[in-house]
C-alpha cells in the first residue's frame, strides 16, 4: 500500500504549492515512486509542480469528481506508486469541500506549512489551535515557511506544543522566489520552476525523511469503475483533436483520460504554431492564456481558417474559456486587440480584476466544472434571460453557454467524468440533445 500526506496551510499564500514541489523533488531524488494530487479545481498549482518536477499532477475535488471518483483516483494510485502526496487548497477548514473533510474521509496525516516571517510564540499557538479545532483530523506536523534566522527558528520550535512536532523550518531565501499569476505560482519558465523546486528540496531533503505519512487503503468493493483494458465505448473510433501549447494548457489529465476509455484516440496539436488541424472528427480546445501570444495568434491564418471550417462542417467541437475566447471575432487585452476565428460574433476583453470565478453545473445534467477567468465578452446582454448559462453550486445565475452546429463553448472548465454522457454526447455531434 502507498504512503500518503497532506501538505495544507492556514490560508492561501504561505507556500504550500512550493513545499509539495521541494518535497516531491526530493522524494523523486531519493527512488520513490510518486503521485502528487491537487486539491481543488484550479490549473496554476498544478502546472507549477509539473513544470519543477515533471511529475504528473491530478485533481481531487469533491464539487466535481464526487466521493465515488476522487475513490477511483486514490484507489488507482495506491497500486501504482509508493508515495502520495495531496496539496490542500486555501486553508485546512475553508470550504465546503474542505481538505479537513479528505483528511477524515480517509484519515490521511496532515502536515502544515505556515509562513511564520510575522511570528514567534504565536505561530505555536495557531498550530495549536489548528491541531485541536477538529478532534477527526489529523494534524501531525508542522513545517516553519520563510524562517530569519536560526534564533528564529528555536522560538518557533519551542512554541509548538505536543503532540503537534516541528519538522524543520524553511530560511528565506531569494532562490525560492517565483512569480505569481492571478491565484497562482506561474509556471511559463520552467527553468525557473525547476530551479527553485531544487532549490526548496534542498532545504526539505531531511525533512521530507521525517514526514508523518499514513497508509492508504482504498477498497475495490467500492469502485465499480469502468475497466479501461475492454474495447469499445461511446466514443470508439473517434479521433479527437486537442489543443495544447504554451497558450491551451489548462487541461485535466482526467478528462484526456476519460476520453481514451470511452475509446476515442486523442491528437495533440498546436493553434499557435502548427498550420492544420490532425484528421479528426471533433475538436477540443481547453483554457489557457491566449491574451499572452494575441498576436501570434490571430497571424496563424490557416490555422484560423481549418478550425472554421471544422466547425461550418458541422464537426464537433468543445471549448472552454480560453479556447471560446479563440472562438469569437476578436479578443484585446491592455494596447492589443486581435481578430480571431469569428465563430461567434462576439467581442472579448481580459481585464485587470477577476470577472468570474466558482463551481458551475450544467443544469438539466450532472455535468460540473469551475470558472475562473478575467475577460468579460464585451457584447453579452448581462440582462437577457433567454440565453443558456450553466448555474453556479448555489444557484445563481451562472456562464453564457455558446453553440453553433455542433459546438459548445462557454468560460466553464468541465469536469468530464461528471456526466459521461453529456461529455460523449457533445463529441458525438449530439450536442443539441444535452
């Protein structure tokens, strides 16, 4: 059975994301098989520890996968490697869909990384309040994030209180600067994600020896999952196209995962630097940051004009929040403004505040998703009640839905393996029907 930690914090910004990928690097140097997961359903953390460690990064987000899926992907990594590794989302008790509540769903340890650079005897006292605010949850350990000095670091040892043990404490240290992106650490150079990862496994190389894992089991008799080795599936024979480059990346390995078991094939390519689309019978076109290469973009015209015609034939087609902006006729963002693929007739423009962000469903199925995003479309009737939108998890009013023939766009990031078969209708043709 696989060992297994939670790496949370008491909110966000304390530097959990930079922790996992330190600890995930020196596990790895050490010969120990890894699964890193990420709580939540955000891309940026994710890609982060990718572009350091080049290590696989996976969801586990109860809004979107439920109970049952977030089972399936515990159950399939524990006989796959020998250490996994959960970063939280915000802080340990936020939410909901809390990491608390993964904590005590599979009484998985919990090891706290806190940025102590404000605090002395405090920090002992809010270790100790989050150790005993749930008596369910186990907070083992605690790691002191962005530490002054070594005298610093014996007032914050001598601050926890038993039976919570400090592990060690993390100096400050210009080569763990990384920069950030809206809500995350950014990973658009890698060189530098790689380096400060080296740099944090470094300093995590004896504590990463001390960590308080526990033991996974997840039962089969639970799962009732599909079994990926037997042919056939609702999309059998299907080519699909997906996009992927530094512009497309927000991509859910789950997702690409659910299509192949449903037996499509899967076609990667590039809207920013390739000239054609692969042969393929529907198209997929995930997030990303298309205001980052606009220029270059909207130059590649007979990739501009193979997608249109993918779509004007009636071929399938799904694109989600970076990829519908691909869609409309023009996007801008500070001094730039580009003409795109005209799909929808539409404008876009990135702005400087977050303009949409929480769990979505798709209402009238079990399809979920998140929204996370700075443009607003510029021509959208913000009154209109006709338009088709999908509901935010409390209910209001929630992302336009966008189709043409057979494509479906919105700002929603979907979680596939929420509702198969809307997900299979869509790259059917069947769209209208879901």
């Amino acid at each position: 059975m696989s060992r297994i930690i939670i790496i949370a914090s008491p909110g966000s910004g304390h530097g959990k994301t930079l922790v996992t990928a330190g600890l995930a690097m020196a596990l790895a140097n050490s010969g120990r098989r890894l699964r890193v997961y990420k709580m939540g359903p955000d891309y940026l953390d994710p890609q982060f520890i990718e572009a350091a460690t080049g290590l696989e990064v996976r969801q586990l987000d109860y809004w979107m996968l439920g109970e049952r899926e977030i089972a399936n992907e515990l159950h399939r990594a524990q006989h796959d490697v020998d250490d996994i590794i959960i970063e939280g989302v915000m802080g340990l008790f936020d939410g909901e869909h809390s990491v608390a509540r993964l904590a005590r769903d599979y009484r998985i340890p919990v090891c706290v990384v806190a940025d102590a650079s404000a605090m002395a005897q405090t920090f002992g006292a809010l270790m100790y309040g989050l150790a005993n605010y749930d008596p369910d949850v186990n907070v083992a350990a605690v790691i002191a994030n962005k530490v002054g000095s070594d005298r610093h670091a014996d007032m914050l040892r001598d601050s926890i209180r038993a039976p919570l043990t400090m592990l060690g404490s993390i100096k400050r240290d210009k080569t763990l600067a990384v920069n950030e992106r809206h809500l995350g650490i950014s990973s658009e150079n890698h060189p530098i994600a790689r380096s400060a990862a080296n740099a944090m496994a470094s300093q995590l190389s004896e504590i990463a020896k001390a960590l308080p894992w526990g033991t996974l089991r997840v039962e089969d008799n639970s799962l009732n999952q599909p079994d990926a080795s037997q042919p056939g599936g609702r999309l059998s024979g299907m080519r699909i196209a997906v996009a992927r480059d530094q512009v497309f990346s927000f991509i859910y390995h789950a997702n690409m995962d659910f299509l192949q078991r449903e037996g499509a094939t899967l076609h990667f390519f590039s809207p920013l630097n390739d000239s054609a689309l692969p042969d393929c019978d529907a198209l997929y076109l995930p997030g990303g940051y298309p205001e980052l290469q606009l220029e270059q973009l909207a130059a590649n015209s007979s990739m501009l004009s193979a997608i249109r015609a993918h779509i004007e034939l009636q071929k399938p087609c799904l694109a989600e929040c970076g990829g519908m902006l691909y869609l409309l006729d023009s996007l801008s963002h500070s001094d730039q403004q580009a003409d795109l693929c005209g799909i929808f007739p539409l404008r876009a423009k990135v702005n400087e505040r977050l303009a949409g962000l929480g769990y979505q469903a798709l209402p009238g199925t079990q399809l979920r998703g998140h929204t996370f995003h700075y443009a607003s479309i510029i021509d959208e009737d913000q009154d209109s009640t006709d338009a088709a939108r999908s509901s935010y998890a409390d209910g209001r009013r929630g992302e336009l839905i966008l189709r043409h023939h057979n494509t479906v766009a919105s700002f929603v990031h979907w979680y596939f393996s929420s509702s198969p078969d809307t997900v299979c209708d869509w790259f059917s043709g069947r769209q209208a029907k879901a």
